[in-house]
C-alpha cells in the first residue's frame, strides 16, 4: 500500500478514502489512533490514506480534483424551509 493522501485530521482522511471507495478504489486509513494519543494538541500528517501501488495514480487523479473544487463558492439556500444554524 502507498500514501495517496495526506490529510490534515482524520474526518478529512475518511472523507477522501470514502470518495475513492465510491469509485471502486479499495483504501485504508492509518493514524487513525495516533491522533488522540497528543491530547487537545492538533496534530497535522498523521491521518493518511493508503491505496495499492495498481489504483495510484487513478486515485491521485481523483484526489487532485476533490483538492481544485471550490466548495466554498456555493449559493446560500433560500428556501422557506430551510433554517439557518447561526
């Protein structure tokens, strides 16, 4: 298995492997346990996901274009039934 992804926490690393698992990309997330062993700390590069040598450069593929998406440019929703949390 190699590091296709270096995620910043482990929600993020579940994120990513959960997306290449959607495209028939088997994964596995590590470092999953060291990030409570530091505590409050916020540790970065601990949280990694693992793909074979064979699916790499697919799931690179993949993961260069989740990392271009800018999610944060989406329009706020409008309808009458949605409720705001803030």
């Amino acid at each position: 298995m190699e590091i296709v992804f270096k995620a910043s926490n482990i929600i993020e690393a579940h994120i990513v492997a959960g997306m290449l698992n959607a495209c028939e990309i088997q994964t596995y997330v590590g470092g999953y346990f060291l990030q409570g062993a530091v505590g409050d700390i916020s540790p970065t590069g601990i949280a990694n996901v693992f793909v074979s040598p064979q699916d790499f450069d697919q799931a690179a593929a993949l993961i260069t274009d989740y990392e271009k998406a800018d999610n944060c440019q989406t329009e706020l929703v409008t309808s009458k039934w949605f409720a705001p949390s803030f």
